[in-house]
C-alpha cells in the first residue's frame, strides 16, 4: 500500500478540526464542508484497499499451508486444509475456535493451545475446540496431554476417525505399538474418512517398521500407495522396508518412484538421497533418525 498512512488521516482530521472550531464565515464553513467529505471518501477507499490486502493474506496463509502439507510426515498427522465447520455461538467460543485453527495452520502451536483452552473454558462442549486443541498438543510434543485431549473427543464421538488415527499415531511417538495397531486398525474399519483411512495405513506401515517387521510394513505402505499415489513419503517408508528386509532391488526401485513422482518435494529429495548413498556405497541405518 502506497497511499496515505494512518497518522496522514489522523493530521489532516486534527487540521479541519481546528479549523471547524475557528470557521467564522459562509466561506469558511463550507471549506471546511468539502476537505470533510474529501476526508471520509479518502478514508473510505483506504479502507477497501485494507480489506482488499487483508483477504489477499488467506492466499499467502494458504500458500503456507500447501508448503507444509509437504513437510516430514513425521511431524504427524496433517491439518484438514479447510477451517473447522464452527458452529456460531453468543459467547465468543466461535472466534477463538476460528483463531486456534489459524494458528495451527501457521504452526503456532503454543499461542493456538492458549486460544483454544480459552475457547473451552467458555463452551466445554465444543468438539471442534477440543479436537484442535490436540492437534495443536500433538505438533508441541505434548504427546500426553494431546492423548488426554483426543480421547475426551472420542468418548463423545467414537467414529470421529481422524481424532483416532491422532491416537495411533501418538501412541506410535509413545512406542505404545499394541494400542497404536488397535486404533489405526479401528480407524480403517470405520473407513468414513478417506483422509483417516489414508493415514491410518502409513501409520500401521510405521509400526511395522518400527517393530521391524519388515513384509507387514511393506503391506501397509503398498495399500497406503493404492490410496494415494502421490504420497511420496510412502515411497520413501516403503523403500526403507524393503531395503532393511533385503529387499535392494525393490528398495532401489521404490526410492525412485519417488523421486521421479515429485522431485521437488521433501520426501522425493530423500529417495533421491537413498539413492546417491547406496551409489556412493553407503548403508542405510536401520533406525530412522529424528
């Protein structure tokens, strides 16, 4: 914005006031008349153009969100894309169940749990709170309190698919591998959520791998895959455990399937990196690092 500041409204403003107070003539008055009205049309259009650049804002907030959709999987589950159907209320919840998922969005996780505890300090009921308030725990490595969270979710919604795969998945950080199989497993049966059910195969596929149980990791990774092709972190996960089964040849295969599917993304520069390793005679570590 290049046009007059705040503080330039504020001056002109202080100058037709003191000249209102001392108009003493016809001449005066109406003066005094057109810089007011000249004042609230430049104000006005000041105004539109806030508004234009404040709307045009959600498309960098957008554009950040699709940047870390991305991003290492290992960070866990990935916030739906669109904001959370809040339901309006008169004592203020809506605005700060709105404002927690902005943050979230921006991985401001410490500030997004503060709003959302403040959102459910004033409806105690609200599930969408209560299921953003865990996402925000889990992405902080609040593993406990974010498992304590999701789990008042699902006492309430027992189907709610993606607060349960969010269990697996803390469960897996918590190397809980029994209650981990038993969600993601529970959230595949459901299937009532492609995105948790997407998810809840990689996750399975992580436990296995974990638990180095190498041909049931490759199941998993290779449904996740049928689910969805382009997630190219289950390319890299697949090679893994197909390498550390002894499997070199499909390893080699799968990491570059990843990397040509996106070469531009996190997980397709990783296969690419399995790839020069192996080429340079390096050896894959068996576990994978944090």
């Amino acid at each position: 914005m290049t046009g007059p500041t705040a503080a330039d409204f504020r001056r002109r403003y202080a100058d037709i006031q003191a000249r209102l107070s001392a108009a003493s003539t016809a001449a005066d008055r109406e003066s005094v008349k057109r810089d007011i009205i000249t004042l609230f049309k430049d104000v006005d259009a000041a105004l539109v153009e806030m508004g234009q650049i404040k709307e045009s804002i959600r498309t960098l907030v957008d554009g950040y969100k699709q940047t870390m959709a991305a991003a290492d999987a290992s960070a866990g589950p990935r916030l739906p894309g669109s904001a959370p159907a809040v339901h309006a209320d008169h004592i203020g919840a809506s605005t700060f169940i709105e404002k927690g998922w902005s943050l979230i969005s921006l991985g401001e996780y410490a500030s997004a749990i503060q709003v959302l505890e403040k959102a459910l300090a004033l409806s105690p009921d609200a599930t969408e709170a209560q299921s953003l308030l865990g996402w925000a725990q889990m992405h902080a490595e609040q593993y406990d309190e974010a498992l304590a969270t999701f789990s008042r979710v699902l006492m309430r919604e027992p189907s709610n698919a993606l607060a349960r795969i969010n269990v697996g998945y803390i469960c897996l950080k918590k190397r809980i591998f029994g209650e981990a199989i038993e969600h993601l497993s529970r959230a595949i049966r459901l299937d009532n959520d492609r995105k948790a059910t997407l998810y809840a195969h990689f996750y399975l596929g992580l436990v296995y791998l974990e638990r180095e149980m190498y041909v049931d990791a490759e199941s998993f990774f290779r449904k996740t895959l049928a689910l969805g092709p382009n997630m190219i972190e289950a390319w890299y996960e697949l090679g893994r455990a197909q390498w550390l089964a002894d499997d070199r040849d499909g390893a080699l295969e799968s990491w570059g399937e990843g990397w040509r599917a996106n070469r531009l993304s996190p997980h397709g520069k990783r296969c690419k990196e399995m790839l020069d390793l192996i080429a340079s005679g390096g050896d894959i570590p068996r576990r994978q690092s944090a």
